[in-house]
C-alpha cells in the first residue's frame, strides 16, 4: 500500500533536489560573468541595465534573473520590474570575503560530475581515482571552497585554542602546512605570522604551481612550497604541523601520523582540521553530513584507494576513527581543540 503523503513529501524533496541540481550551471555563469556582484554592487536594476553593466544579452540574462528569483537567490521587485540581491544572499553569492560565501561548493559539485565516470568505473574494481586524476577544475574549487572558512577561523579562532602555539608563532616558529593545496591556508599564516617561517606541502604538482603563483601574488617573504607527500616531507624540529581537510584523504593516515610525530620538536603541536561528524552514521544523516558523504564518495574514498594501504576513511570519518589514527602515530595527547558546525579541530601532542 503507498502512503501517498510519504510519497508527495518525498517528490517534494526531490524536486527542490533537481532544482538545485539545474542550478549549477546556472549559479556559476552568474559568478563568471559577475552577475551577482554587479547586482550586489549597483542594484536594483532591470535585466537591461545588469546585461548593459556586465556586456552580455538582455535576453539571457533576463533568463537567468527570473531562475535565480524563483530559487529564492535574489528578490524581484514586480512594481518596479527590477531585480535585487539582499544582504544575506550577497554574503553566500557574491562577497568572496564572506564567512559563508558558498560559489566553492558549487565549482566542486560541478567537478565532481565530470569525475562521474572515472568513479563509477572504480566501483566495479574497488580501485581508485588519483587525486590528479580528477576532474580539472576539482583543485581551484577545492581551494575556493575552504578559503571562507579558513579566512574566518584558522588564525582569529582555531590557531589561539592550541596549547602555546600563538606565542611561539609571534616569536618566531617553523610549521609545516601539510596537504595544502595551493596554498591559502599557508599564506594566511605567513601573513599573520612574518617572524615564522612557513612551508606548505603537497603531492599534487599543479597544486604546489598554483600556490607559488599565489605567494607571489601576495608578497609573502616567509612562506614556501614544495610537492612532497604526507609521509615524507622533509625536515624536522617543527613547532608545528597543520593537516587541514585532507587526513582522511590519505592512503596511509597513520604512516602520515608517524612521520608527524617524528617531524616535530618534543613540545611541538599537530593540529588536524577535519569535518565535522559523529562516530555512528545514524547521527549524521542530516544535510551536512549529506554533502559531506556525496563529496566523499566521489572524491575523497577514490583518492584514498588510489594511494598505498588505501584506508579509505572518508570525510565522515568520526572523531574516534580518528584518534585511533593519530594515536597509531605516536601521540599520547590528543584532544578536540574547538570546533565550528562543519569542522572539528583536534589538537595532537608527543
């Protein structure tokens, strides 16, 4: 017998699903072509005068306003027949400074289908997909999608909760930013930091490009990049170690863990930023455990399996697995700093 509510709910679910979906394309021609942030800028303005503002067509671009009105994205003003984007929208769409600014999440989402079919391959093998592998554009939106959050926390709220690190960094300090992409996390800290010096790893050689350019672009005197993976990156007696979004991503989370613990200084610190999650699944079927777990299957567990033991964790991993992973390493202290509701920040001591 079909409970015809369920079944009503769960279309109604659906369809703001594939609205979403629909979106994508959507969403990032209006940042490409700076629809959002000329109407952030100037509105309210008609479709005329956004296309005339920004040099693309009235008719499209009439298209594209109603779309974004009907998400509920922007506010159209039928007496005036103009369109305007409020403050709270412009925080996720157009100001890129913004603790909330989403365009990340949809860059990745639109990488994360092209890496369709490498993925869907993989599940018949049980292999994986290298992180060089994926789609293209997966590298800047990953970037792009953890700037908000880093801009906001890593150096005002997260850096501040372990235990005596601000202090050595004021003074003076070597830290390793390990899995860092291109960069910005580093350059954040070189920036707050310039007695420190600091120097970003990564395996991924386009990532250690990208982030060059970025330090150059930044004039950042105290950082540097260089590819080298989690297990083997060079040097020793750091007063600190970062992983930030990327420890689950690794084959071989505990070997990283090892090499942690013997890189650093007898009081120096790790501090592993993770996605937020609980230990059971039951208690993260909610949406942000949602996006976490579609991204980690099409990204994160294929990077894993690509590598060496291939521990697959996953972004929702849990705090537990977690710690088993870091204790394996060699650490007797390891405790949860601070957390925010899409991060948990562990703090690890020797």
């Amino acid at each position: 017998m079909i409970n015809e509510a369920k079944l009503n709910e769960l279309i109604g679910r659906v369809l703001g699903d594939l609205g979403g979906a629909m979106s994508i394309a959507v969403v990032r021609m209006g940042d490409s072509l700076g629809l959002y942030k000329t109407l952030h800028a100037k509105g309210p303005l008609t479709p005329a005068s956004l296309a005339a503002a920004t040099g693309t067509s009235e008719r499209y671009v009439r298209e594209w306003l109603s779309s974004q009105a009907a998400a509920d994205y922007i506010t159209y003003d039928k007496a005036a027949g103009t369109f305007s984007i409020p403050p709270e929208q412009a925080m996720v769409f157009a100001d890129e400074d913004s603790p909330v600014f989403m365009m990340g999440a949809f860059d990745a989402a639109a990488a994360m289908v092209e890496s369709q079919a490498k993925v869907q391959a993989a599940f018949k093998t049980g292999g994986g997909v290298q992180w060089g592998d994926q789609a293209a554009c997966c590298f800047c939106a990953t970037a792009r999608f953890f700037r908000p959050g880093y801009r906001a926390n890593l150096v005002d709220k997260w850096l501040p909760t372990l235990d005596g690190v601000v202090d050595k960094l004021k003074a003076g300090g070597t830290v390793a930013d390990v899995g860092c992409g291109h960069g910005l996390s580093t350059i954040m800290m070189g920036e707050a930091f310039p007695k420190s010096q600091f120097t970003g790893f990564d395996f991924h050689e386009g990532s250690i490009a990208a982030a060059r350019d970025h330090a150059k672009a930044h004039n950042v005197a105290n950082v540097r990049f260089e590819v080298a993976k989690a297990k083997e990156f060079p040097g020793t007696g750091y007063d600190l170690v970062t992983f930030l979004d990327c420890l689950h991503d690794m084959g071989d989370p505990a070997g990283a863990a090892a090499h942690v613990r013997q890189a650093l200084k007898p009081d120096g610190s790790w501090m592993i930023v993770e996605p937020q999650a609980h230990d059971r699944l039951e208690d993260n079927l909610n949406p942000v455990g949602r996006l976490f777990y579609s991204a980690s299957t099409m990204i994160c567990v294929p990077t894993s399996l690509s590598q060496e033991v291939g521990a697959a964790l996953g972004a929702q991993a849990g705090e537990a697995k977690l710690h088993d992973v870091i204790a394996k390493g060699g650490f007797t202290h390891i405790r949860r700093a601070t957390e925010t509701p899409f991060n948990m920040i562990l703090e690890a001591r020797p």
